[in-house]
C-alpha cells in the first residue's frame, strides 16, 4: 500500500508571525514526538480544526487516546493569523443552500450561531481568554458595485424564517465604525471580533487538560496507510487506529484532495495604537466589519486601539507549492494600507507597526469539505475554510468527530461531508496561469469600481471567472 508524503511545513520567522501571536509571544509548550507511540486517533494539524476535531471527540467517547501532531506550534498557522471575525453562517447560506439543500444549511448556521454562543460560555468562565467582544459584524457596500452584495443571503434568512440581519444606512455605519466611505449594509448582532491566537492558545490548554496528547514542532512527513496507520516524523512513528487530516493549505498536497483546492493568500496590517483619534470618529467598540469587494475588506479595532486591517489578496502559486513568500505579503502592506487609508484618512499619520501573510485553503464552493481518503477509510479530512473558521470550526469539529466515532447522525449525515459534489478546478499549468490573469482582472475590477466606474468588459468577463 503506498504512502502519502506529506510537504514540508514552511513556518513564519518569529518576525513574521501576526501581532496576535507576537502580542503574546505565543511558542510551543509541549515538546516534539520522540520514538515510537501509538493512539487511537491520531490528529495532523494543531489549529482551530483540529483542536476542535480533539475536544468534540473527548466530549462523546473520553477514554479516546487522542494525539495532536502539530507541525509548529498549535495557533501558528491560519488560527493565529486571521483577522479575527467571528460570524455565522447565515453569510453565506445561498451558498450553504444550493450546495446542501434548505434543512442542512439552517442546521449548520444554526450550529454556527451556537457556537458563538459555546465562544461566550468559555470566555464568561474563564476558562479561555480570548478578548471575545459581540459588538456586531457588519457586511457593506462602499461603492455602487457593491450594494446589495448581501440580498441573496438576507432574503433567503427572511425566507426560512430567520430574522437574522438588519439593514443600515450611512448614519448606522458613520456612527458605529467611524466612517463614512460605506453607507449601506447589514448587521449581524451577535456576532463580532476575538483575539485568534489567545483562541487557539486557549484551545490547546483546554484539550490538553482533556488529556490529549499534543506533540508540537512535529511535521508529519510521510503517513503509511494500514491498520493502524503510522506517521512517520523526523524523531519518531506514531501509530494510529484513525487519523484526522486538519492542515488546512498543506492538505492541497494530497493527490486526491488537490483537484478540489487552491491556495491564495490573505494580509493583514495592524496599525501602531491609536484610540485617540478612533474615540474621536466614534469608533470605539469590537464590531468585525467587511466591505463587499470581491477581494474582501475586513477590519477591526482591538482593545488596545489598534486597526487590523486585512484583505484575501488571491496571491497564488504554482501547483499549489507553498514557500516562505506566503510568510509576508511582497508590497510591504503597501495595498493594505492604501485601502485602509481610503476607509480611514484619519489614520494616515499612524504607523504601521506589523504586516503579515500566510496560505488558506479553498474549495470552489467557497464552503469547507469533511470526508475520508476514498482507499482508506480510518484517514479523515477537513479542509476548504476558506479563511471563515472561528464559529465554523466548533461545527467542523462535530462533524468529524461523527465520522471518526461512526455516529449516524446529523453531523455525519450533513451535505458538507463527501467530496464528490465538489467542482473540480482545471489542472496544471492551466489552473495557474489562469488565475493569475484573473486575479489581475479583479484587481482592475475593484480598483474601478470602487470610485464608481464600470471595468471595460474583458475585465468584467475575466473577473467573472473566478471559483
């Protein structure tokens, strides 16, 4: 039976990381798999995902001897670098909709929703500090290209029966979010921002209080499927009945998951404190606020008065081939910031203090896909988040945690799970050198758009190629 070589795990220099991570000067705490051990479920990937997958299993089966083999430190990838937006599904339940049917999608915006909730109970008891703030997520338009972005998903809520958005103008926007560059949108209220690597720093406490072995600085190289299935590190083998799969960009290497996934980068800049003049503009609270560009806006004040400001850029790579350029963004936050500028002119004599970058996974669906490795059926995977994991992750976990315990449920049962409904991408060099020039259409794209003015149709057409 042949083996699955995993790629070799680029991490960021510590002067890379995000300001989350470097705010907290967050590193491994437990120590790298020596010799050789063996498990019950074996866990690749020590972010939201998998921490999650580790934690709903513990809840279901306790006696479960988990294993977490993280190739960094748990938080170091996607988790702790993300702009820290927490919101629903209900987002995207057109989305959710077309792919799984009316009941699915309510089930899993609904689990989201709960999930928030989960978020809020764990931060009330202190047991994980996460700067959890639920002032609100905020979905606008800055420019008339962009109005209405959010119809399909608010109708169909009001459809199902889902009073879950409520609509703005300029005035709610101005006052909330201090200004006046957007003026329409929605609002979801229970919703808003969290301080990511305290999320993940606190998850791994959290399972390992569980009693779930975590073994950081441990990348995975090769994976021997069997019974049991051995992971083969640079010190040791770990033996396991079941294996989850939660690496997210990484898993693009996979032959079987790679036609289904592409890599994009997303940056993000945080600004030097600056609550003075955000107190001044009235922007003083935790609302997650997006605008509705194709290479989506999302920004966000922390409690310390700094601005996080971040943009999925769509930078790609060739067959999928993830390096250290993805540690840091090539312009030096130069697009971030002059967007932030454009939102924010206020802030045009503060300092950016932090610019970071790193790879996400997506599918064409723009939703992520849960299921197992079709010749090996104890070899589970999650991937395709798509960069929209806080209050997915907890559902995620859910669902494989079903699939790993062979529960019919649910979870098991939901239209996410299963790979073969999902649109295939062209292959290579094809895939490549077509989505740079689409990129490069939507760049032009939103550029005109956003002072007002229609793109010349190639553009138009090019930028409506997009998965």
């Amino acid at each position: 039976m042949s083996s699955i070589k995993m790629r070799p795990p680029v991490a960021a220099a510590k002067d890379d990381r995000s300001f989350w991570l470097q705010s907290i000067d967050a590193d491994a705490s437990t120590v790298p798999l020596r010799g050789t051990q063996e498990c019950d479920v074996a866990i690749v990937g020590g972010g939201y995902a998998g921490l999650w997958t580790a934690l709903r299993i513990k809840e279901q089966a306790p006696e479960t001897r988990i294993t977490i083999l993280e190739a960094d430190f748990c938080g170091s990838g996607a988790s702790g670098r993300n702009g820290g937006q927490v919101h629903t599904w209900f987002a995207e339940i057109d989305l959710l909709r077309d792919l799984v049917g009316d009941d699915d999608a309510l089930m899993l915006c609904r689990a989201t929703a709960d999930a928030i909730e989960e978020l809020k109970s764990l931060q009330d008891s202190r047991i994980i500090d996460m700067d959890l703030r639920l002032d609100g997520w905020f979905w606008t338009a800055s420019s008339t290209a962009q109005e209405g972005a959010w119809s399909k998903a608010y109708d169909l809520c009001r459809a199902l029966g889902e009073d879950h958005f409520r609509t703005l103008d300029r005035t709610d926007i101005l006052q909330r979010t201090g200004s006046d560059v957007s003026y329409a949108g929605i609002v979801e209220d229970k919703a808003g921002t969290v301080q990511p690597a305290k999320l993940a720093i606190g998850l791994r406490q959290l399972a390992l209080s569980k009693g779930v072995v975590i073994h950081e600085h441990t990348p995975v190289a090769e994976i021997m499927p069997g019974q049991p299935t051995r992971l083969r590190t640079g010190q040791g083998v770990l033996s396991a009945n079941k294996v989850v799969l939660a690496a997210n960009a990484w898993l693009s290497a996979i032959p079987e998951l790679q036609p289904y996934l592409y890599v994009v980068s997303s940056q993000v800049i945080a600004t030097a404190p600056a609550g003075d003049i955000l107190d001044e503009i009235g922007w003083v609270d935790g609302a997650s606020i997006c605008d509705a560009q194709h290479h989506v806006l999302y920004y966000q004040r922390t409690p310390s008065g700094r601005v996080i400001f971040g943009r999925g850029t769509g930078g790609i790579s060739y067959q999928n081939h993830i390096d250290s350029s993805f540690n840091r963004s090539g312009d030096n936050g130069f697009d971030n910031i002059r967007e932030m500028h454009r939102v924010y002119p206020q802030l045009k004599n503060v300092a950016v203090q932090y610019d970071w970058s790193g790879p996400i996974d997506c599918t064409a669906q723009h939703l992520p896909v849960f299921g197992h490795l079709r010749n090996h059926p104890n070899i589970f995977y999650a991937v395709g988040f798509n960069g929209t994991g806080i209050a997915q992750t907890p559902v995620a976990g859910r669902i494989m945690a079903s699939l790993v315990l062979e529960r019919d449920d649910k979870w098991s049962r939901c239209g996410l799970v299963g790979i073969d409904r999902r649109t295939k991408l062209p292959p290579e060099p094809l895939r490549y050198v077509g989505a740079k020039i689409v990129r490069r259409a939507i760049r032009r794209k939103n550029d005109a758009e956003i002072i007002n003015q229609k793109p010349d149709w190639i553009t138009r057409f090019l930028a409506s190629m997009a998965p």
